[in-house]
C-alpha cells in the first residue's frame, strides 16, 4: 500500500498570489492557499518526494518528514526543483548521500543551478547527491516501483509516473496514445488543471476533465492549480463525482 501525501497543490507563483485580492487569494479556507506542486509517496520501507518546490523546506517541516529515500524529478522548471539546496539536513542525519533521479534535461539544469554541489573540491555542508538518469524503463527505489510517463508541456518534455495503481501527470497539455496506455488501469490519478481559461502549456480545467474521463481512472485528483481556478469548495460541488480537487495536506492511500 502506498501513502499519498500532497505537499502543495498551486502553480509557479503560489495562491495566494502576491498582492491580489481576488476572492480566491483572500479565501480564509485553508484549501485555497497553495504552496508550489509536490507530492511525497511513502510505503512500508520507503520515502520518495517528487519534485523539490522553492516550498520544500516548509513542506518538509510542516508533514514532519524525517526520513527521505530520493527525489524524483518531473522537469526542470524553477517551481518544481529550486528547494533541492534543502536535502542537506536529510544528509547530516542520515549520513548519506541523497539519490536523485531525473532525465539528462533536469540534470543539466540541477548542475547549472547547484554547480557547488558537484565541484570536486567542496566546502563542508554542501549538499551530498547521487545522480540517477531517468530513461524510458521502470526504475525502482526500495520497494517502489516507478514506470515513466512522458507528457508534453507544449515543447518540453515531462515526466509522470505510475507507481503500482497509482498515476502522477503534472505540466502537461498533451498525452500521447502509447502514454495513455500505461497510465490505463490505475485506481487513482493526480493530474493538472491549471485554470478555466486555456492556457499554452497546462491542461485547462475542461480539458483535464476530458482526459479524465477518457482515460476511465475510478478516482481523480486534480492539482497544479492558480488563483484562476477559483474557490476549492465552489467548483469541486460542480465536479463529475469521480474527480476531486487536490489541496495541500491531503493524504490518501492505493
């Protein structure tokens, strides 16, 4: 059994969004305030984080996370690995290198932006990792099994991952056929849906749901969500009872 932990659910700016006062960004409901996307899978052995938001600190701190395996990463925009800085105290407790897994684009950005990381004279205190390529076959880390997922984010590649009956796509606005195939037959699925207007690299809200639906998953979460999308407990009423609206906190198991 695997447990599902959302550590934050909003796009690259956050909701609320600096200086607005929509109604959303002024919400008191605490689902309406979304740190970057994030998600922790964790099983009997094994503690896995996807992606390292500029949040993963606090992210970290307030889910009381003490023990992490690896970090899997989907791409290399800013909002989903400029916290990777913040694995050091997981290095100094556990005395060990952290294991990174991403393909060679995130690799390069990793390296550019974390350059002191892999000098090979370094300072004491710098953060330790090992670097896992991520290619088109299944990888495991402990006990979990990962089967990547290529999506498109208008021209960039992105990874999603199948973890046993469990799917995790976000950034993308396009699927292909053979990728759709492996995410078919999974009992729950996180996908994005950025906002109501159409967007050039997100799904939209509408088409989210018509992938959704397409792809027949019983259970659907969607994330990745801006100011845009309007108030939580507004549109999930008006949802298909199939899919759900992801918030920061929540925890589910598959």
């Amino acid at each position: 059994m695997l447990d599902i932990t959302i550590l934050g659910s909003g796009t690259s700016t956050g909701v609320p969004l600096i200086g607005c006062d929509c109604p959303v960004c002024k919400s008191i409901d605490p689902r309406d305030s979304r740190l970057r996307t994030s998600i922790k899978i964790t099983s009997k052995t094994t503690s896995v984080v996807i992606d390292t938001t500029p949040d993963f600190r606090y992210q970290m701190l307030r889910t009381n996370t003490t023990k992490l395996d690896a970090v899997v990463f989907t791409h290399p925009h800013r909002d989903h690995y400029a916290g990777l800085d913040d694995i050091r105290p997981f290095n100094f407790f556990s005395n060990m290198p952290m294991h990174i897994y991403a393909n060679e684009l995130t690799q390069v950005a990793i390296k550019r932006d974390f350059y002191y990381a892999f000098e090979e004279k370094k300072d004491v205190g710098l953060p330790e990792m090992i670097l896992h390529t991520i290619h088109k076959d299944p990888f495991t880390i402990g006990d979990l099994k990962f089967i990547p997922i290529q999506v498109m984010h208008r021209e960039m590649p992105v990874l999603g991952f199948r973890i046993g009956d469990f799917t995790y796509i976000t950034d993308a606005n396009f699927i292909a056929k053979e990728e759709k195939e492996k995410i078919k037959g999974s009992r729950i699925l996180i996908l994005n849906a950025l906002r109501p207007q159409d967007h050039p690299t997100h799904f939209n809200l509408a088409q989210a749901i018509a992938m959704a639906e397409e792809l027949a998953i019983p259970l659907v979460y969607f994330t990745h969500f801006s100011h845009q999308i309007g108030l939580h407990a507004e549109l999930e009423a008006f949802l298909p009872d199939s899919i759900r609206m992801a918030y920061d906190g929540l925890r589910f198991s598959v």
